[in-house]
C-alpha cells in the first residue's frame, strides 16, 4: 500500500543491493520498519527489522496523510546543490491508482525551512514547503509511537561479494557458509555483486548463523573462498533477489 525508500546516493554495490525500504506499509495493518542498530564497528550482520500491526482505520488514516502530504502531486520539488545524496521515493497504492513521487536530498539543510542560505540553494518557497510537507510525514511513519516486535521473514536474500581485508586491524574469525552456493546470480550492473536467496529451514540456519557474525565476517565456503555476505530479510511481498534492485 505504502513504500517509502531510498535510492542512489553514496553506498557501496552491496548497499545498495541490500538497502531496506525505510517503511513498508501492507492493507493487512502490517507497517514494517528498521529499528535502532547498536552503534558499533563492525555493526551486526543483520539488520533490526521491526513489525507493527495498524487496525484498518489506521491503514486509511495513512493512506488520507499521504495524499493530504502530496505525495500523488506532480509539481517539481527541486534539487538541492548536494552531490552523491540519495532520493526519496514515496510509492501509494489505493483502490483506483498507484502514485509515485521522488525527491532529491529530502531531509537535508539545503532547502528546506531554516536552512543558512535558502537564497543560494536553488529551492523556491513553494518547494521548500513541499519538501517539508513529506519529511514531516515520514517522520510520522518511521516512528509511529506505537509497540512493534521483531520482523520474522520467510526468505532471506544474501548479497555477496569477495572478501577485502578491510585494513582496520580488527580481527574477525572466520565462518561457515551455511547457505545456498555462493556466489549465486550477479546483481545487473553492481559489479561483483551477486545474490542468492533461502527459504523454509535453510534460511532459518542463515539467520541463525548470521547472529554470529558481524557485518565484516568472512563467510567461508567449501572451496575455501572468502565472502563479504550482506544479509536482506524479504519483506511479503518479495520473492528473491530480482525484488532488490528497483
């Protein structure tokens, strides 16, 4: 019904692969989010992925915020003078249209009310207004006050690419490949990337495992060979890899 995520900006491949959505909402009254990550070096290798469950008039309250935020508007929102920053994409599904609409850099300083120097960024008033309409509403959707639990998926996607010693003199154990082969399927255009997905018993053990490690875990295989693994809960309505990269 509702998806709300990030696209481009200055990530890594795997990243970029494997980037959750920021919300997803669902017409069940299910709202998936990522909760807080420990701020730690390295950081787990899962994410904190966190369900809610919304009654059904909470789902039409979102549903009614979006539009009244204009995010089925068409109007140019500008692009602040910041490199490498990453888009925001609001997707809606109703009962009789699908709307999408996308901003650069929403959320940063340039542009927006209280920023230094609005004259020199290139944003107008309206635009500014506009931006800050959807930034107040996904701040309402990302922290909906409300008790959420731990996301149980049933697949799980792992991103892969060869381990690079990441030069930081920590040392970081080695562990089993407990999945499907590596290296998998290539992600289209991510260079070196590649994806493979498990589900039923064999991605619980990959959940299981990845609670062992950490983000700069080298995962071994049978062969020997040493990978970086990026892992992805699939959200529902995901299948596998093809659903990462939009």
């Amino acid at each position: 019904m509702l998806r709300v995520e990030h696209t481009g900006g200055f990530v890594t491949p795997s990243m970029l692969a494997a980037r959750l959505p920021l919300v997803s909402a669902y017409a069940d009254g299910r709202v998936i989010t990522e909760g807080p990550v420990p701020a730690i070096y390295p950081g787990p290798a899962l994410p904190n992925v966190q369900v809610t469950q919304v009654d059904p008039a909470a789902v039409q309250d979102l549903v009614d915020r979006a539009l009244e935020a204009g995010v089925d508007e068409t109007g140019d929102l500008g692009s602040p003078p910041l490199a490498d920053a990453p888009s925001t994409r609001f997707t809606l599904v109703t009962s009789s249209d699908t709307y999408v609409r996308e901003v650069y850099a929403l959320g940063m300083s340039s542009g927006l009310p209280g920023s230094p120097d609005p004259a020199d960024t290139g944003i107008t008033e309206d635009q500014s207004a506009a931006r800050a309409e959807l930034s107040e509403f996904l701040a309402s959707v990302t922290d909906p006050g409300r008790p959420s639990e731990p996301y149980e998926p049933a697949a799980v996607a792992a991103v892969a690419s060869p381990w690079v010693d990441p030069g930081d003199d920590l040392p970081q154990p080695e562990l089993p490949w407990p999945g499907p082969a590596l290296p998998g399927e290539p992600v289209g255009g991510l260079g070196d990337v590649s994806c493979v997905t498990a589900t039923g018993e064999e991605a619980q053990a990959l959940l299981e495992a990845a609670r062992e490690g950490n983000a700069a875990t080298p995962w071994v295989t049978d062969d020997g060979s040493r990978w970086s693994v990026t892992f992805r809960p699939l959200l529902p309505d995901e299948t596998g890899c093809a659903d990462l990269i939009g």
